[in-house]
C-alpha cells in the first residue's frame, strides 16, 4: 500500500515538473507571438470599467492584442464584459471577511483556494505577457496565481494593479506590495506604495466626453429652457436611498426657486427586496408632495431610473449631486462639472469620505454627510431634504463660485490617464507622468478610539477653551466625526452605544442632545439574565452615565436639559447620580435659586451611595442660595465617611465664598465640631519632589540655551569666518 | 544537602550519632528559616541596587487610584529574592529524594519562572498592561495543572493509595465522597489556576500579598506536620502522609524567605515582587494544600486571596464587560478599599488582620471535626 502511495506521488510530482516545462516552454514561445493581455477585477461597474478602458487604449496602439478577461460568475463583469466582446472566464473568489478567524475566513481561505488552482490553469492556457487587474477580490487569485509562477520562475508576466480609491482594499494593499506597478488614481495614495506606485488617474472609456449643449439637448428626452441651472442628482448605476429620499423632501424647498432652476434626478436600477429604487422614490413623492405641488413639479423636475447616455445629462448639468465614488467623481472631473458630495458613510477604510475629502480640498466640490438613524427599529441613513434644498440654492446662487469650482474639477484629476497607463504599460514614457512628483502627505481619519482618546486628553487640559475643530484640525473632518459618532446610537452592542455617546459630546454634535436626552430617559429593561446579575435598562449604567457627562461637555442648558438631569437624578445606578451633581456643579451659576435642584442635592445628601453624597454636597455649595444649604452640609459634620465631611467642607467654602452665609462666631463653632481624624492621607516624598525642581529648572535653562544663545554663537562664528 | 551528609556521617561512625538532630523536622524546620531569612537580608540590597542600574523598573499601569502614579520606578521582580531563599535553604536543609518537597519546589519555580517572562515582557514593553498575552500565561499555568493532576491522581502519587482522589471538607473528619481521577484532575487543574491568579491579583498595595500567603503556608506548615507524624495524625484523625513532614521544612524556609522580604517591601515599598513573586507563591500554596488534601480548606484558609480575585472578576467580567456598569465602587477588593476613603497603609494592616484571623480559624479546624 505504501509503495503504492509513493509510487503514485512520485509519478505524479513528475508528470507534474514535465507539465510545467511545457507549459513554461510554451509560454515563452507564445509571449514572442504577440501581445498577450488578462484583464481582471469587477464585483461592480466601477471596477470593471477602468480595466476595459485600458483594453481599449492597448488595443488602439497594437491592433492584434488579444485579451482575456477573469471574472467571478454572476457580477458585474457577467453583463459588462460581453457587451464590450471581450471573451470571458470565471475564477471563484471572495470578499476578504477580515482578520477575525471565523467559518467566513475559512470559506474565503477554501474558495481563494480554488480561485488560485484555476487560475493557475488559465494561466498556462493563455500564457498571458501581462496582467492588467482592477482591484477588488475578484482579481486577487489571479494575481496570486500569478505571484506563484514568478517567483518560481515559471512565468514572464508583468502585473499591473490600478486602485481606484484615495484608500486601496484591504486585499490591494497586501497584493500592491508584490506587485510589478501600482498605477494610483489620487495622489495621496502613494504613501500606502512607495516603492512600486505611479499616479496615473483614473481611465475613462472613450465614450464619456463632453457634449455642445445644444446637442446634448437633442438626445435627452426632456427640454431645459435656456438660463436654467440645472441640477443632476444620482445615487450610482444603482441608485442611493439617501440620496434618493433627501432629493425628494427636497423638492417643497426648491419650488419656489423653480423658474431658474431644473432638476434631473437618476432613480438607480436597484430592484432587490432590500430597496427598489423606483417605486420607493414615487411611494416618496406620492406622499410627500400635495397635489398642487406636483402640478408645478412637472416645470422643473425631471426623473427617470437611468441614463444610458450619462454623457449627455453631465454636459447640460451646472451641479452634480452624487455619491463620491471613484468613477463618479473622475466622470465628474473629466466633464469639469462643481460636484456637491454626499460620501457613503460607514464604508470601510471610510474610503468614499477619503475621496471625497481629497476632491474638497482639490476646491472642486463641497460635502454633505448623511446621518444614521433608528427609525422605527431600523438603521438608516438620513439627509434632510431642508438642509439638501439649502445648500443646493446657496451654490447656484454664488456663479462665480461655481465656475471657480468648475475649473478646479477639471485641474482635480489627471487627465489622459490611458495614455499614461500606456506609457506605465509599455515603459517606453510616451507620457510624462511627472517623475518626482512629491505626493503631500496623507491625513487619514482617526478610528472611533484614537478620536476619543485625542478630545478627551485636549478637554481634560483646558476644558473652558476646548474646541474639537481645533483640536482635529479641520471642520470638515470633525463634522463628518460627528456623523459617525451619531451612527454609532443605533448599533446593538451597547459598547459602540457608549463610545458614540462619548464622541458626541466631545465633538460637540449639539443637533444630537434630543436623542440624548431620550436615551438617558429610555427605560427599556435589558434582557432578564442581565436583571438577575444586577443589570437594569437596555441603555446600560454607563451610557447613561456618560450622557450626563458628555451634556456636561456640550456644555448648553435649557430647561429640556434640566429637567432631564432632574429626572436621571432618580436613577438607579449610582454613577449616574454621582454624574448629575458634577453636571450641577459645572453648570451651577445656571441653576442657583432653583427650588427642585435644592430639594435635589438635598435627596442627594441623604443617599445610600457615599460617592453620591459626596458630589451632592460639593453642589450644594454651588447652587445653595440660603441659610438652608449651609445647614444641610453642617449636618455631614460626623459622617462616617472623611470624603463627604471634606466635601461638606468645600461646600460651606463655597458658600462663603459666594456670600451666602456670613461668617459668624456660631458657624464657626459649628465648623470646629467637625471630626477631622481622616483614614486616608497623601504621601508626601521629598525626594521625588526636589529631583523634579531639580529636572524642571535645568529643562527652563537647557530651553532658554537653546532658543538665545545657539543662534547668537551660530551667527558670530560666521561673521568671524567672512 | 546536609541532611545527607549528617545521615552518611551517622551510618559511617557512632561518633556523629548527635547528627540525628537533622532526622527532627522541627530541628531543620527552623535551621532552613534563618537560612532563607539570612540569604534575602544578604541579597535584598545589592538586588536592588543591580535592578535600579539596569532600570528593570515597574511600568505605568492603568489602576484609576492615585498612588500607583507615585509608585513607579520602584524594582520590581522581587519574587526572584523569595525563590532564591527558599531554593538555597532547601538545598541546605531539605531531604531531596522526598516527593513532597520535590512538586513543591517544581510549582513554586514553574510558576516563579512564568511570573519572570511575565516581568520581563512588561518591562521591555515599557508598559505594566503589555507583559505576555493572557492566553499564553494560562497555557502555560494549564501545562503545570495537567501535569501535576496527573501526578497526583496517576500511579506516582506520594500520597496513599487511593487517597488522592478523596474529597476532605473542613471540620469533617471522614472523606465525603471520591471524585474520580477525571473529576479531580479537572478541579485540580482549575484550583491551580485560579489560586495562582489570586495572589497576583493580590499583589496590589506594599506587603499585601507576602503577609497573608506567609499565614497560609505557615498554618499549611502545621498541617503537614500532624499529617506526616503518625501519632499526630492518628490521634486527629487525619490520614497519615509518609514524608508529608518535609512540608513544614518547606513551609518554614518560605517564611523565613517572606518576612525578610517584608522587610523591603512594607509601605513604602523599596522593591515589589512582581510576576514573578506572585505566581511563585500562588503555585506553591496551591500545590501544597492539594498536597495536604487541603483543597478545600483554602477558601476559608485563603479567603482574602479569594475575595480578592473573586470581586475583581465579578467587577471586570460581569460588571464593566457585561452589564455596563459597575458593581462594587472599585475592584479587587483592595482597590474598593482605597477608594472609600482608607489609606493604603491601613488597608494593608486590616486585611493582614483579616487573614490572620481566618488563619486562626483555619488552625482550630484540626481539632475541631
């Protein structure tokens, strides 16, 4: 049996090395026929359509170039490829399910597997010179296949991986690092690729051009009078929710605008059980809009679920509101059209917000970030149509603005990217691609954590000058923090629950205090194993803790807040309650001679929970306004615990502070039986101390040496030497 | 060392017959004492001063309480001193062919070893929150307790036929039943575990951990003496251990070693244990009292230990993780302490009190069955 085994492997691994020789022989003799190409990459349009740009651009320089395109079955490929009649083979892939080990990982390690073994027969079929991959993990076994041959010396071809994105896919940026060339689309990319990176652009097929106006018209199906603005709004091939619903509860706001203004709205074509596009958008508009509304909708407003002659819309079109997509925003800038950007949030590597970051500061489009709600139970993503109509009219309003930001979007994105992607492809630098070309340095978003943990350190050094603008550095990043702080309300775990309501107050997120104020009021029990081991509501002690802390942050009061805080002061966990009487205290000039805040510190006081009482009676010393609180507090003066007659301390110091009560031989009395013994002290090391004037005072000379006398010595000696 | 040597010297010549003074536990017991005491006096200060000159100090740890910032670049792994008294007195004084003092010894430098990697780690990290991964440490603490359950359970076991596998209950005189070698092996291994973890989470505030665990093996001591005596054991009604007595030997050296080490590490401290420390004396109490069939005298006997990891879990697993809120105001327990208001120094002092009297307890279970 054994020999049996081994003769079979044997013969086996030699078939095996004669196949290869072969098939190696073969190839090289193939590659000296002419030009072989494999095009790979899709799951969507915005994949496919760069790899099929480059075909065309290969096949204008060498006629005879024969191509083959890899696919996963049943994507976008599967349509798109065979329209263009490009022959077409399909691999099994999988999305990458990330680093987490889990049955997910093991089906994508199995079917990358596979994806790899077939490709690595398509491979010695074809026997291709290059690859031209387009991202997305329907290219990645190809190019691991491809990987293989080389470094076993098997294969002479060349790979070439474009990324479309600011932020490249998990699965480029591991792949990007071994492969030939890394053809970019934005600039700020090449800091993931240093080594093998050009920035090339991002290639558009030839059919995507502008357009006379006039002619433009003739091919639409509508009629847009002249000196009308008009609009085009789009959610993708597929169309986006959002976009989608916000346009729509924007369209009261714009009909009073609607003699100078005229609106294309691209529906999408989604159609899954998910979202219809088409019949969620005229459900919308049906209840949206009265009927005298829709007469004078007819006007100015244009809709229909696609294009197919997108070219046409974007000629005619003064602003494009849309998605920031690669492909859509490189159409957009080819065209040189202002783009109002309404990133997909919680996309990962938040590469939509990355690009379109990069198009703002390239001055060529402005941003809207849409909020996630719970509505009903649901998770959605919202944009309000008030705020849509707003920024719509505000930019059509400012032309010159408009034309400054047209002229910018055509300078955003470089143009020609087939030709350079030639010059890259062939090396013969048909195309100068800038050559040194220096990419600024790359700013990525802060996760979730290192925000938190970077506002919470700059409020805690100063909290009277704190500002989350500052202390993030931009406006714009830190509004679209705090739409990802509010997304994070609505997840399940309490966890994220916690850390959005954290970040929204250190943000500053003031539209969010209402859905604040109700989680902290929301007394949904928790399941009934967590009641058993002493857990109480849905909204679990410390988010309800750090609302009142995070309202503390924000730093507003009005009498929703207040009476908010009174109620939570009711609340079972003590944290919570400890967490009002600090709020009471930072807030205290705001609720002096406030009957129910009185009687509350004074509950306050009596609680079961020293922690409690000891806030409760640093507050009394804020908001107490009468003889009554500074009884109150001599009353502590033989609590069993020292923190709270310390505290009671304070507070009385605080009233005398505020000229509450006057000083007088009886409150000193009353403060002398006071029982001072405390169980607690601060050690106090002398040596730790002097060792640190010592450090400080030679830290102020060594930085006073350097500011004054390096430079004075610095420039003598040069003096010295002319 | 010695008691071999007295032994050979009395079968060579009648002339050394007053050697037999080694052949007394009690004799050697206090003999290997002062030796354990003498070799951490005469080590302690040139210790220090080497861990202080290559800065292998205790790391910033995340605890929320205000004194451990002031704590920091205090040496740390002094469990190395504890060990290394211990090991030399044993070597001096102990009877190396005894199996007793043999598992012993292998717990208290398995544990103190993985303790020192764990030290180690922290240290070139730069961080007290780095040392190795959770996972790795209860691996490799899960490879001594499999290890030792099945030398306790299996064939090789010092104990009784039998005997092993028996379950002993305080103030009981007769086992209450027989877990099985399955069974026992499991908690064995659980008891190692959670015993060694206790102390280490223990090990908080200056010369809490060392006072309590010198109780512990103190009474342990006491115990392995009635049980290797044959006539103290019959009369107690406790199964005889043959060679059980090395234990009091053992026992008394790492007194000896924990109060000369007490003497650096009362408040404030000039040195911590460490890791290293207190993983060795958490092995080494567990293996003894399993040893001893005292398994389940060590929640009475080591309470504090277990309050302290039982709050400590309680608040992080069930609490913090779990219910999102806190269930005591602080843990472990010290920790609690502090916080309502109780200076480090009297807490220390009043939980030494506690496991002092829980010590007392536990001694009056040997006469009350």
């Amino acid at each position: 049996m054994v020999v049996y085994t081994l003769l079979l492997s044997i013969s086996f691994l030699f078939f095996g090395i004669i196949l290869i020789l072969v098939g190696a022989t073969r190839w090289r003799r193939l590659a000296g026929l002419g030009r072989r190409v494999i095009l790979t990459g899709g799951g969507t349009g915005g994949h496919v359509n760069p790899a099929l740009a480059i075909a065309e651009g290969i096949k204008n320089r060498e006629q005879e170039t024969q191509f083959l395109y890899v696919g996963v079955r049943g994507k976008a490929e599967t349509v798109i490829v065979g329209k263009a009649g490009y022959p077409l083979r399909y691999v099994s892939s999988e999305g990458f399910p990330g680093l987490r080990p889990s049955l997910r990982t093991l089906r994508f390690v199995v079917r990358l597997g596979f994806g790899v073994l077939q490709s690595i027969w398509i491979l010695f079929r074809f026997a291709p010179q290059w690859i031209v991959a387009t991202g997305g993990y329907v290219s990645a076994p190809i190019i691991v296949a491809t990987i293989i041959l080389k470094t076993l010396r098997i294969a002479p071809t060349r790979i070439f991986l474009h990324e479309q994105n600011s932020v490249p896919g998990q699965l480029n940026a591991v792949l990007g690092k071994w492969v030939d060339k890394v053809l970019l689309t934005f600039p700020q990319t090449l800091s993931f690729f240093p080594r093998n990176g050009v920035v090339v652009g991002y290639p558009i097929r030839t059919s995507i051009v502008p357009r006379p106006r006039e002619i433009a018209l003739k091919n639409l199906p509508f009629t847009v009078s002249n000196g009308r603005q008009v609009v085009f709004a789009f959610g993708g091939s597929q169309g986006a929710r959002t976009i989608n619903r916000a346009l729509v509860d924007a369209l009261p706001h714009l009909i009073p605008h609607r003699d100078r203004l005229f609106i294309v709205h691209g529906m999408g074509l989604a159609s899954s059980e998910g979202y219809n596009a088409v019949a969620d958008t005229e459900g919308r508009l049906q209840r949206m809009i009265t009927p005298e509304q829709r007469n004078l909708l007819d006007e100015f407003y244009y809709r229909q679920d696609y294009f197919h002659n997108i070219a046409d819309v974007y000629s005619i079109s003064d602003l494009v509101v849309c998605r920031s997509g690669a492909g859509s925003l490189n159409e957009i800038s080819r065209l040189g059209i202002p783009a109002l950007l309404i990133p997909k949030a919680n996309l990962p590597g938040d590469h939509q917000v990355m690009n379109a970051r990069a198009m703002k500061c390239g001055g060529a489009a402005e941003l809207l970030f849409e909020d996630t709600i719970l509505e009903n139970g649901v998770v959605l993503e919202k944009l309000e149509g008030r705020l849509l109509a707003d920024r719509i009219l505000r930019l059509l309003g400012d032309r010159e603005r408009l034309h400054r930001m047209a002229q910018r979007s055509t300078q955003f994105l470089r143009k020609q990217a087939v030709e350079r992607i030639l010059s890259e492809l062939y090396e013969d630098h048909s195309f100068d691609n800038g050559i040194g070309y220096h990419a600024e340095p790359f700013k990525p978003l802060l996760s979730n954590n290192r925000l938190l943990q970077l506002l919470s350190r700059a409020y805690q050094r100063s909290p009277e000058q704190y500002d989350p603008v500052v202390v993030v550095g931009d406006a714009a990043d830190v509004v679209y923090y705090r739409h990802r702080a509010a997304g994070l309300l609505s997840h399940k775990m309490w966890q994220d629950r916690n850390l959005g309501v954290k970040l929204i107050g250190y943000t500053r997120y003031h539209e969010k205090i209402p859905t604040l104020l109700h989680m902290l009021s929301d007394r949904t029990p928790a399941g009934r194993i967590q009641r058993f081991f002493g857990g109480d509501f849905a909204e679990v002690g410390f988010i309800r803790r750090n609302i009142v802390a995070a309202l503390q942050v924000l730093n507003q009061i009005d009498p929703d807040i207040e009476a908010s805080l009174l109620k939570a002061f009711e609340d079972p966990y003590f944290e919570v309650r400890a967490q009002v009487c600090r709020a009471v205290v930072h807030f205290g000039p705001l609720l002096v001679k406030r009957d129910q805040w009185f009687e509350a510190m004074k509950n306050g006081i009596n609680d079961r929970c020293f922690e409690v009482v000891v806030e409760a009676a640093k507050a009394m010393g804020e908001i107490g306004d009468d003889a009554r609180a500074a009884g109150e507090l001599l009353n502590l003066k033989e609590h069993h615990f020292w923190q709270v007659r310390d505290a009671a301390l304070k507070g009385l110091g605080r009233l005398v502070d505020r000229d509450i009560i006057i000083p007088s031989p009886s409150l000193l009395s009353h403060i002398n039986s006071f029982i001072l013994t405390a169980t607690d002290f601060r050690p106090h090391f002398s040596i730790k101390e002097t060792y640190r004037c010592l450090q400080n005072s030679c830290n102020q000379k060594l930085g006073a040496g350097r500011e004054e006398l390096d430079p004075r010595s610095f420039s003598e000696h040069l003096a010295r030497k002319r | 060392m010695i008691y071999e040597i007295c032994n050979w010297l009395i079968s060579v010549s009648d002339s050394f017959s007053f050697f037999r003074l080694v052949n007394y536990i009690t004799f050697r017991a206090i003999l290997a004492a002062l030796t354990a005491v003498i070799f951490v006096f005469l080590f302690s200060r040139p210790f220090i001063l080497f861990m202080h000159r290559r800065s292998l100090l205790d790391q910033v740890r995340e605890t929320g309480v205000h004194s451990a910032f002031e704590k920091t670049g205090t040496p740390t792994m002094g469990g190395v001193l504890i060990i290394g008294g211990v090991l030399s007195s044993m070597i001096l004084w102990g009877n190396w062919k005894n199996p007793f003092l043999l598992s012993s010894l292998a717990g208290m430098l398995w544990f103190g070893g993985l303790g020192f990697w764990d030290d180690l780690s922290k240290i070139r990290k730069r961080s007290g929150d780095l040392g190795i991964s959770e996972k790795t440490k209860l691996a490799l603490q899960g490879l001594f307790a499999l290890v030792f359950a099945g030398f306790c359970a299996g064939p090789l076991t010092p104990l009784g036929d039998g005997l092993a596998t028996k379950l002993f209950v305080p103030f009981y005189k007769y086992p209450i039943g027989d877990m099985g070698p399955l069974l026992y092996g499991l908690f064995v291994f659980l008891f190692l575990i959670f015993v060694s973890n206790a102390v280490n989470i223990t090990d908080g505030l200056d010369g809490l951990a060392i006072t309590p665990s010198l109780f512990v093996v103190g009474v342990l001591g006491v115990f392995a003496y009635v049980e290797g005596n044959r006539i103290y054991s019959a009369y107690l009604y406790y199964p005889y251990l043959r060679n059980a007595g090395e234990l009091t030997i053992f026992g008394a050296a790492f007194v000896g070693a924990g109060l000369a080490f007490l003497w650096y590490n009362a408040y404030p401290a000039q040195i911590f244990m460490g890791d290293t420390g207190s993983l060795a004396i958490g092995g080494t109490m567990a293996v003894a009292s399993v040893l001893l069939k005292q398994e389940m005298l060590f929640p009475l006997l080591g309470g504090l230990f277990i309050a302290e990891a039982v709050s400590s879990q309680i608040q992080d697993k069930i609490g913090v993780k779990w219910l999102g809120r806190r269930i005591f105001y602080r843990a472990p327990l010290h920790h609690n302490l502090q916080h309502m208001g109780i200076a480090e120094t009297k807490v220390v002092i009043r939980l030494w009190v506690l496991a002092g009297i829980l010590a007392l307890v536990s001694l009056a279970t040997l006469k009350l069955r």
